[in-house]
C-alpha cells in the first residue's frame, strides 16, 4: 500500500534493540500496536487494520468493539504522512458500518480530521477515504449539518478535479448526500461546484457520471442553482448526454435534470432559441433529431485501477463516445429507454404547470411527442404522456391543436385500458380538452367515447369515475351530445358514483347529474330510480364542494312539483335549513336550492315563510299546513291525509276538481270486483300487507265552481281596481260576510270547521267546503281566485290566526296630466269591510295585520 521503507545495512548502537519481526492473527494484538510510539509499527497496524475491514461488515463492528476508533482518529491527525495516509484508509473504509458512524458522531473532531485530509497537500488516496469517509458520514442530517459547518463542501467540490477517478466517485457521492439539505444546496454555486460536476458527465465510469447526475439533480432544485446551470450550458450538454444511445442506463436520470431546469422559463426560452427542445422531442420520439452545430469538448480523463474496479461492480464503463456529428448519414435510430420516455413526458406536465411556460411548449410542438408517446406499448408511458396532455390542455391553443393532431382517438382508445393509470390519465387528459370546448366533445362522441364513458362511471378506480363524469358534464352542455348520453343511460348510471366515499367522486357526480337532469324526463327517470336519496344525503357531507354542487343538483331537479315533494319527503328542506343557519357551512347553493324547492312546493314555502310573492301561483294540490316549528319536518299532503283524526286547526287544501260521478252501472261493477279480491286482500292484511292504491286527493267541487264564477264574472273586468274589490267582496260572501269591527271573537267558525273534519274522517278540509272564516280562510282564497284570473297579490301569516292579501295598484282615478307615480302596495280588507283598500303603511293596515 505505502512506500517500502528502505532497510538500515548498518548494525545498531550497543544502546538500540535490535529488531524484532512479530506475526499475529488476532485483531486485538493489532489494535494494541496502533499506540506502539514506533510510527512504522503504527502504519503496519493500521495497513493490516484495512485490509482486516475490507473483507465484511462484521469485521468493523469487530474493531470499534476492541476500541480502534480512538487510537485511528489520532493516527489520522499523526505528523507521520504514511501513518495519516494508512489510518485514513482504515477510517474511511470502517464509516461503511452504522455503529461506527454511530460512534463518529459522538467524536466532535472526527468530521474536521476527515476534512483536514482534504488538503491539497494531502496524497490521493487521503483524498479518496477522506471523501468516503465523509459520504458515508452524510447518510444522517447531523453529519450533514456538522460537514457543512466545518466548511467541509469547498474541499470536496475539489475532489471533483481530481486526476483520480477514485477521489472524484466519493466526493461527487458526498456532495450529493449533502444536497440532500437545503443549506448545501444554495451553497453550491459560491463553491464553484457546478462546473466540475457537469465535467463529471464526461468520466470514463459510469458510476462516476451516475452521481454526478444524482448531485446535478438534487442542484437543480435550488432556483439560483438553475439559473447558474443554465449559464454553464447544461441544457446543451444534457441534451447532448441523452443523445448518446450507449449511456441510455442513465438516460433516465439526464431526463430528471433537464425536467428540473425546464420548470423555469428561462431555460424553456433558451432551448427554444437553439433548438434544443425540438432535438430532445425528436430524441424521444426516436426520429432523426435535427442537425445542429457540433461543440468541442474536453479530452476525458484516465482511469485509476481502484475505479476500474469499483466501476466493475457499480455500473458499466462509460468510455469517451464518439462525436455525435461523426455517425454516418442514414443511420438507424437507437430507441430510448420506456423510463426515458416516461420521464421525458413528465418533465413537459412539470415544464407545463406554468402558463408562460405551457406557451412555449405549444410553440415548439410538444403535443405532438406526448401524442406520440400514447401509442408506446408501456403502459406507464402512456400514463405519463396523457398526464402531460392534460396539463398542456390547460392551454386554449393546445386544445385545438392536440385535436387536429389527432389526438383525440388514441386518448378515447385507451379508456378501454385494463390498466387503471393509463385510464386515469387518459380520462383526466380527456376532461381537460372538453372544458369550454364544444368542438372536442362532439370528437369524443364522434369516436364513439359517449357509451365508454357512462361505463366509466361505474369503475372500479375512483379518480377515472371523477374524470369520466367531467367529461360528460362538458359534452352537456351541448343539447344532441346530451341527448345522446341520456339515450346510453347516464342518468341512472350517475347513481352509483353518488353513493361513493370519495369527496371527489361525489362532488364531480352531482356537479353531472345537474347538467343531465334538465327535462321532465330525466329528473323523473332520476326520481324513480332513487336518485333524489343519494342527493339529499350529500348534503350532510362535511365536504365543502360536495355540498355546493348536491344542492346544485337539487335546485335544478326540483324545477317540477313531484321532484321538490320528494325532497321535502326525504327531509332535503330541513337540512338545506340547517345548512343556511349554519356559520360555516353557509353557502349561495344551498340558497339557491332551499328558494328552488319553496317555489317549486309552494306548501312548504309558506309553511316554512308564511309568505307567498305575487308570482307564487297556487295551484291544486296547494295546502296550508300551518306555521312549521323549527326542527320540525314537513309532511306531505299524503301524510297529513293518513293522519288520525286530531283537535289542532284544520289544513286547508285547494284543490279546484268534480268529484268522481259513477252511474248504478259502475257502482255494481265496482262492487263485484271488490267482492271477488276481498279474500285476497283479507289475506293481504292479515300478512300485514296494505294495499297498494295512488294517493287521491281530495276534491273540491265547491271551489271549481267559485273558480268558473269568477273567471266568468270578474276576469273581464277592466279594471284591475274593481276586480280586486269584486273579488274581496266575493270572498267574503263565501266565507261568512263582513264582520263588525270588535265582533271577530263572536264570530263562529271553529265548531262548524270542526264538524267538516268530522264528517271527513280527516284533518284535511277543502277550502270550498268552508262557509265561516276568518283571516286565514279568507286571504288563502282570495289567493287562489286571484291566481285563477291574472291578478297580482301575495299571501302572507301572520300570528293568531291572521292572514292577508297585498296588491300592487296605481292610484285610482289620477287628475289628467298629474304626474304618474309608481303603483303602491294595498292589504285587501276581507272582514270588515270588504273590498276595501288599505295603503300598507298606514295604522288601518297595521291594526287589520296584527289585531
């Protein structure tokens, strides 16, 4: 290992012993001697001590058990240069082992004594276990820290220059441990670092160009770091690198780097101006890059024997490679590596999050490689190159591009994928290009994508049901596209992904069941496939967003009456209360849905509000269920019918139709019929079976006829003024007549309201069948006659029993050319005196509304 020490051929003074030659094959005699005062002994020792650890990681466990580590670390500070030289080696090779490292870490002077023997005056092989020493020291943070706060980089970004390749492999592996930590990585670029590691790509080992690849990858992490890379050209000689079909083990790692430095835009503007981009595209794509200017380089440094070997067992030799200008004319294409071109398409969906940046990747084409790359046999390029499509979507211009590129095809063949990334990707790639692009989604219909991706929603993988229902609320938006998917099934297939766990599936799902829910057809389609359910349960979802878009969802379903009444029914009105009331989980959808529903189930309205607006039409079917508590629930007209019979205040229904007239015929057949299943249905019951009959509602034959009078009566009236005043006066007729002022506690109407609910066998009482009321009674009809015949006026609650109508009128009978003011709201008086007109912010209107 050393120099040969020259022998003495002189004989020794009388006073000096004379020399005696020792043998042992016991670590623990070798460790006694490495304290011998003879600096020969000390070097011998810790040569045996070398070779002793080099053979197995037990051995050095085995010395540091003996105590070797002491008397090593001083041994490597000795004035002896053979002795430094030796205990260097057995230092540097024993850090290989944890306890070791372990017991380092405790010795404040271990990592300054390693970085001391980084001098230059030091010998290589100082240099080259010193190195090792501290890479493998950096495997832990506090070593990191402790190297770098005893100014240990600038030594070893040294060794990188080294003439020897043994010394350049483990500083360039140390420094890449190091960059690891933040701190050595915006150090780097003031120690000069850069450079000699780009240098390294040109090493004859491979495991050499390796780190300096790893080091170089972990640099480029650091902004400022970028920006001095690009400085030295190390796009270029990447790009270069990646050219090389012999190195392509290490293709992949050149493709990290060159993603790290395209995430800027400057380096995105300099390979655009050379050319470089188009050259890696072309790489990538394995066709003949385009020629471009040769650049010289430096001659390659010799090999040293311990790199030779180490080479041997780490990775192939590398060798100086041929000019790539000297390759003959018409040669064939080496392809990449799959990894190298999976990595190559995640760089551009890194480069691309950038919206600058997404416009030069347009500029230059880089569509047309990821399109390319999607007919690659490796799924995970595939994967990769319809990741990367989807975030060049983002780009408007790319979306028509990657369409007349025709890209649109493979993206929708491979929704067939048995592999559940490549789907992912492609499904994801797909919702991208559809976004506010018509023409893109009547492409996906065009190649049959519409049946492909309602089949999507049921997928076993989540995020590709997400992506799948994006796509389809896009192409939504255009009336045949969603016609078409409607056709295929869409609207009860959407059910599945609504009962998902996944927020994102939930909240994409609802979000589409809006978009394809938008006609009587659908919404019932939806409904009686249980839909509605699933809707209502979202809105319990802590999710932010899947609450947003479920009560979407329900403001649009519940446009039509059957739809709104199965939302209350499934308690959908309470919770959007309760959502509304909420300081967190308040939001303008839930709104929106809770006004949809009170539209579209008028009864629910007013129960809930105790007002009806002007343009809240009553229609049959109407009732006045009475003030709803809070926390309460909403019951349906059919669940107040089946109601047993009770004392509260009757729930007034309007429900203008004849009853159900049948001849002696009819009642005889109807009859028999009953007779022949009352077996069947005894026995029904007896099993607890009910029978199963729709829901009637009760009629009102009193009402059809006010309603006829009216319209024949009072519609022609010209004057809205007299139609209002007819109509209140008519009212009140019907309803018991006027009633002196202070007599409305004598007023009997209870007890005669009272025995109709009797007679009825139900809480439900048709409004026409009433011929005593009161406020409520009267302001309810008033309501409905007015609806019937085209005039404004609302319906509001008040409390104990009050109730009134307002009307927007001009004023009466102006002065020929006064000035015309706006029309002034009136409270239409029902009791005392009918007809009669109250401004509504005048005491009379006050006193008629609250006493």
């Amino acid at each position: 290992m050393g120099k040969k020490v020259k022998e003495d051929k002189k004989p020794p003074p009388d006073d000096v012993f004379d020399v005696v030659a020792l043998e042992s094959r016991q670590a623990g005699t070798v460790v006694l001697m490495l304290n011998s005062p003879e600096e020969e002994v000390q070097a011998k020792a810790c040569e045996a001590i070398y070779k002793f650890v080099e053979k197995c990681d037990e051995n050095r466990k085995q010395l540091l058990d003996l105590g070797a580590g002491d008397p090593l670390l001083q041994l490597m500070q000795s004035e002896d240069r053979l002795v430094r030289r030796n205990a260097c080696m057995a230092m540097g090779s024993m850090t290989a082992q944890p306890d070791v490292r372990k017991y380092l870490r405790k010795k404040e002077r271990s990592i300054p004594t390693f970085i001391s023997l980084l001098a230059p005056e030091e010998d290589s092989v100082c240099h080259e276990f010193s190195a090792l020493g501290l890479s493998n020291m950096a495997t832990e943070f506090s070593s990191k820290s402790a190297i770098y706060e005893n100014g240990g980089i600038e030594p070893l970004v040294k060794c990188l220059t080294s003439n020897d390749p043994d010394v350049q492999k483990n500083g360039i592996e140390a420094l890449a441990q190091m960059m690891m930590d933040y701190q050595t990585r915006a150090s780097i670029k003031d120690a000069e670092g850069l450079a000699p590691m780009l240098d390294l790509l040109k090493s004859e080992f491979q495991i050499v160009q390796k780190l300096a690849l790893l080091a170089l990858d972990r640099a480029s992490q650091d902004a400022e770091n970028r920006g001095a890379l690009r400085e030295l050209e190390a796009m270029s000689r990447l790009i270069d690198f990646v050219a090389k079909p012999e190195l392509n083990d290490l293709h992949v790692m050149a493709v990290m780097v060159l993603s790290n430095l395209l995430e800027d835009l400057e380096s995105l503007e300099e390979v655009k101006e050379t050319g470089g981009l188009k050259r890696l595209v072309a790489l990538i794509t394995d066709q003949t890059p385009p020629e471009e200017e040769p650049k010289g380089g430096k001659g390659e440094k010799k090999a040293g024997s311990r790199a030779a070997k180490k080479s041997a067992k780490d990775g192939k030799k590398g060798g100086s490679e041929p000019d790539k200008d000297d390759a003959p004319p018409g040669e064939a294409i080496i392809p990449t590596l799959p990894d190298v071109k999976m990595c190559a398409a995640k760089a551009i969906a890194r480069s691309a999050r950038n919206a600058e940046n997404r416009k030069i990747l347009h500029e230059q084409e880089a569509e047309k490689m990821l399109i390319h790359l999607l007919a690659h046999e490796s799924t995970e390029v595939q994967t990769a190159a319809a990741q990367a499509l989807a975030v060049m979507s983002e780009n408007l211009m790319s979306k028509d591009s990657i369409r007349e590129w025709d890209g649109m095809q493979p993206l929708i063949k491979l929704l067939n994928s048995e592999n559940g990334d490549v789907k992912e990707g492609a499904s994801l790639a797909l919702a991208n290009l559809t976004t506010s692009n018509s023409t893109n989604s009547h492409e996906v219909s065009n190649f049959s994508g519409t049946e492909i991706l309602v089949n999507l929603l049921t997928d076993p993988r989540e995020e590709v049901v997400a992506n799948a229902a994006c796509v389809l609320t896009n192409m939504a938006t255009e009336e045949a596209l969603r016609m078409e998917a409607q056709g295929k099934g869409v609207v009860t297939t959407l059910i599945e992904g609504l009962k998902s766990k996944n927020t994102s599936v939930q909240a994409k799902t609802a979000l589409c069941v809006a978009a394809y829910v938008c006609d009587s057809d659908s919404r019932a389609e939806f409904r009686n496939a249980s839909g509605i359910e699933h809707l209502v349960i979202l809105l319990h979802s802590g999710n932010d967003e899947v609450r947003r878009n479920a009560s979407w969802a329900i403001t649009v379903c519940a446009v039509d009456e059957p739809t709104a009444t199965e939302v209350c029914k499934l308690g959908g009105m309470e919770i959007l209360q309760d959502i509304q009331v909420s300081g967190t989980r308040k939001n303008p959808f839930a709104e929106a849905a809770l006004e949809r529903l009170l539209d579209s189930n008028l009864s629910a309205k007013y129960a809930l509000t105790g007002n009806l607006s002007s343009t809240n039409f009553i229609e049959n079917g109407f009732y006045d269920a009475g003030q709803l508590r809070p926390g309460s629930k909403f019951m349906t007209l059919e669940e107040c019918c089946k109601q047993d019979l009770n004392d509260k205040r009757a729930i007034l229904l309007v429900n203008a139709k004849a009853a159900k007239s049948r001849s002696q015929r009819d009642r005889e057949e109807k009859q028999r019929e009953e007779e022949m299943q009352a077996q069947l249905l005894k026995e029904a019951m007896s099993q607890g079976g009910r029978e199963n009959k729709p829901f009637e509602l009760p009629a009102d034959p009193a009402l059809l006829k006010y309603m006829e009078e009216v319209t024949e009566k009072i519609q022609p009236i010209s004057s809205v003024h007299e139609q209002v005043t007819t109509l209140a006066r008519f009212v009140a007729e019907k309803m018991g007549g006027s009633i002196e002022k202070g007599q409305l506690t004598n007023f009997s109407w209870e007890l005669p309201i009272g025995q109709i609910k009797f007679e009825l066998k139900s809480n439900v009482v048709p409004i026409g069948k009433i011929k005593t009321g009161i406020h409520i009674h009267r302001a309810l009809l008033f309501k409905a006659l007015a609806d019937q015949i085209a005039v404004p006026c609302t319906l509001t609650r008040g409390e104990y029993n009050r109730a009134w109508n307002e009307i927007m009128l001009p004023d009466s009978d102006p002065t020929p050319g006064a000035p015309k003011f706006p029309p002034r709201a009136y409270i239409v008086d029902l009791i005392h005196d009918p007809g009669h007109l109250m401004k509504s912010d005048t005491p009379e209107a006050i006193t008629y509304r609250k006493l």
